[in-house]
C-alpha cells in the first residue's frame, strides 16, 4: 500500500468513537505497510462547500444547451 486517504467527519473531536476506530486502523496499517503516506481530510475543520441550485440544474442541463 503507498497511499492511504482518511476522511474525518464527526464533530465530537476526541471524544468521537469513529475517530479513534480510524486511529487504530491507521495504525494497524501502517504497521503492515511501512513507508505509506497518510493524508488526512478533516471535514470538520475545512468544510465541502454545499451545491446552489444553479449548480444542480448545469448538471442536468445537456452538453449541448450549455454555455
């Protein structure tokens, strides 16, 4: 394994049961996988922005009504 994405999303920080499920399997692969690198996404501390509407509706709209 070279690389390895964890996406954090609880809101409880320490206190989250998830977070520390994800620490101890992040260990665990570490251990088996020596020299991987480890990115981590933290949902929490920087957001995904929301889709608009305008958005959604340039999504459905066919390639070739686009502009």
């Amino acid at each position: 394994m070279k690389k390895i994405l964890v996406v954090e999303s609880s809101p409880m920080g320490d206190k989250s049961v998830s977070r520390r499920l994800t620490k101890d399997i992040l260990g665990e692969l570490l251990e088996k996988h020596p020299g991987s690198s480890v990115t981590v996404r933290d949902l929490t501390q920087k957001p995904l922005p929301h889709l608009t509407a305008e958005q959604l509706v340039a999504f459905a709209t066919l390639l070739e009504k686009r502009d």
